[in-house]
C-alpha cells in the first residue's frame, strides 16, 4: 500500500507579486487623485447651507389672514382745506389731500378711484416740512373739482380721519385726560379760608424811635413795621383800609434783624402828626 501523499502548497513567488503590483499602480495612476488643500481668502467663517424644509405645524399660529395695513382709507388721510388748496380746486382742477408718507403715486391714484370713483389725469406729491405728505390729485375734464370737493366734504364728515402726531422730543409725558370736579358728599373744609396776609397782618405796629419821630415832622411820613410777604401796593391798600388816610409813596427797607420797615409818605391834605395822635403813635 501506497503511502498518503502530503498537500504542498506553492510558496508565490516575490518577484512575480512586486511586477504584479506595480502594473496595478501605473494603470491606476489616473483614477487616484491627490486631495488639493483649499486656499482661504477670508478670515471670517460663514456656516454652510444645509437642506431648511419647510415647517409642517399642527395648527396655523394666526387664526385670522393679515389685513392690508396701507389700504385707500390709510392712505388718504383727509383733504386740505387751506385757503391755496381752495385755489387749486378752482384754478387747475386739482384736489390736495394729505397722504400716508409711504404711499406712492400709483397708490394713490387707485386709492382716490376707490374712495370716491373719479378718474385722475396726474398726481403729484410733496413732503411738507413737518414730515406729512401732501398730494396734488388732478381730475380729467370729465370731472368739475369743485363739485367733487363738495361731495368729499360730505364724505368727511360721516369718516372721522386721525392726524398721526410727529413726535419731536425724546421725552414722553402722560397725556392730558378729562379731569372731572369733585363732588363730595360733604365739604371737607366747614369754613372758608382767610386771607392771611390781611390789613391787620401787613401792618405789624408802628415805629416810635426817635428817627422816625423825626420823619413825621420833618417829611410827612410815617414808619411801620410790617409783613416781610407784603410788597408796596399791600402796604398802600392797608394803610387806606385801616387809617382811611392817603398815601402818595412807599417805600421799604430790610433791617438787619430780618423784619421789614415801611416808610410811608402821606399826601399834603394828610398832616402825618396828627394821623400819629390819632393812631395813638405820640
């Protein structure tokens, strides 16, 4: 019997497997390419564009369609009524309106066809100084202005238009409301009040130095001390309605102490000694 013969296997050899693969790398060198390095020109980074698929919400967030916020009424604001708008009306056949700053010719044309339903040949526009646009609106010949005018007027009336304030100051103050009296159910105060700076108040009493002993011989005058609030005219009006005598000047002084003297020079009917006899000064 024959002995089992043993599996060789063929070693491959080396110089056949490097030839082998140098043939795969020459006829593969087209089909390899080399990775270029992109050269940046910008130093800001910008985040790539990805695929943004629209949003498929369960429900609409606005229940109700946005309205057009720059429709005829918004547009037309109201007409002008000064006295050269008058001279257009009756001149050029022209209407002048006050207009949204943000409509346009066009718009305006097809606002003034959809308020009133009348055909305009041109407008014109201009922006006043105070911010507000004002629009020259040209009627065909088909059309008397003036008698559009008298229409619109009645229009107005029954459309109150609102004037939308410039505000020129950074400030916000709170506006002004109705401010209705009260109407107690009581008085709160049971007395009316007293004027407190009254003939007996301004006139304090009257100075018996002997400097003013000398004033009332010598000048007619005589020297109170009063009320430091009171002024010349208070003075005057006391000296009448307490003495009943007539004054023809005034004039007051500061002491150092804080108190204030009124020299008060007596008309020439009024002898100032026997005024001081009478109020009991001598």
């Amino acid at each position: 019997m024959a002995p089992p013969t043993k599996a060789t296997s063929k070693k491959p050899d080396a110089k056949a497997q490097a030839v082998k693969a140098a043939k795969a790398v020459k006829s593969g060198a087209s089909s390899i390419k080399k990775k270029t390095k992109k050269i940046r020109t910008s130093v800001t980074f910008h985040r790539p564009k990805t695929l943004n698929k629209p949003g498929e919400p369960k429900y609409p967030r606005i229940s109700a369609p946005p309205r057009n916020k720059l429709d005829h009424y918004q547009i037309l604001k109201y007409p002008l009524t000064t006295e050269s708008a008058m001279k257009k009306i009756e001149d050029n056949n022209t209407l002048v309106f006050i207009v949204d700053i943000r409509a346009d010719k066009k718009k305006i044309k097809a606002a003034v066809k959809k308020m009133y339903d009348i055909q305009t040949k041109k407008v014109n526009t201009l922006i006043r100084p105070d911010g507000t646009k004002k629009a020259y609106v040209r009627l065909t010949p088909d059309y008397d202005a003036l008698d559009v005018a008298n229409k619109i007027v009645w229009i107005q009336l029954l459309v109150l238009t609102v004037v939308e304030q410039i505000r020129t100051s950074v400030t916000f103050h709170r506006p002004k409301t109705l401010n209705k009296p009260g109407e107690p159910k009581y008085p709160r105060i049971s007395a009316p009040p007293r004027n407190k700076l009254d003939h007996y108040q301004i006139l304090k009493y009257p100075l018996t130095t002997e400097s003013a002993m000398k004033k009332i011989e010598d000048n007619n005058t005589l020297v109170f001390i009063v009320d430091i609030r009171a002024d010349k005219k208070k003075i005057k009006a006391a000296v009448k309605k307490m003495y009943d005598i007539q004054t023809k000047k005034v004039n007051t002084l500061i002491r150092p102490d804080g108190t204030k003297k009124a020299y008060v020079r007596l008309t020439p009917d009024y002898d100032a000694l026997d005024v001081a006899n009478k109020i009991g000064i001598i």
